[in-house]
C-alpha cells in the first residue's frame, strides 16, 4: 500500500513540494510552490537561528500535546 493518498498518480510541476499530512482519518497531500517553502525556510531561520529553537519553543511540552490522549 502507497503511503500516498490516490492523488499520488497525478505529476507536480518540477517546482513544487508536495507535504503529505496523515491521520487516523485520512491524508491530504498539499502542493506548494518551492520558491514559497524556500522563502519561508530563510524568513525562519533569520528569526530563529539553527540551534536556538529550545529559547523560542518547549518541544517537550509539544511533543505532550501533541500526543494526549493517543494511547
């Protein structure tokens, strides 16, 4: 089984990031322009620098969050 939903058959344009977001219910795969992922990356890391995301995030805490109640 292909851990991409149906819309797998259909080609992205050579310039696109396809994300696919899984849950329980369901997928959904989004289409998004690398130009926009790219600029995204670079506005990310120019507000939070590459090791210093623990002074801006607890990721333990996310992480909890995340998964109450999955079990």
């Amino acid at each position: 089984m292909s851990p991409w939903p149906a819309i797998h058959q259909y080609h992205c344009h050579p310039d696109t990031v396809r994300l696919l977001l899984r849950t329980r219910h369901g997928a959904a795969v989004l289409a998004v322009a690398a130009r926009d992922v790219l600029a995204f990356l670079h506005r990310a890391d120019s507000l939070v620098p590459p090791g210093t995301e623990h002074r801006h995030l607890d990721l333990d805490r996310v992480v909890e969050q995340l998964t109450a109640g999955s079990e």
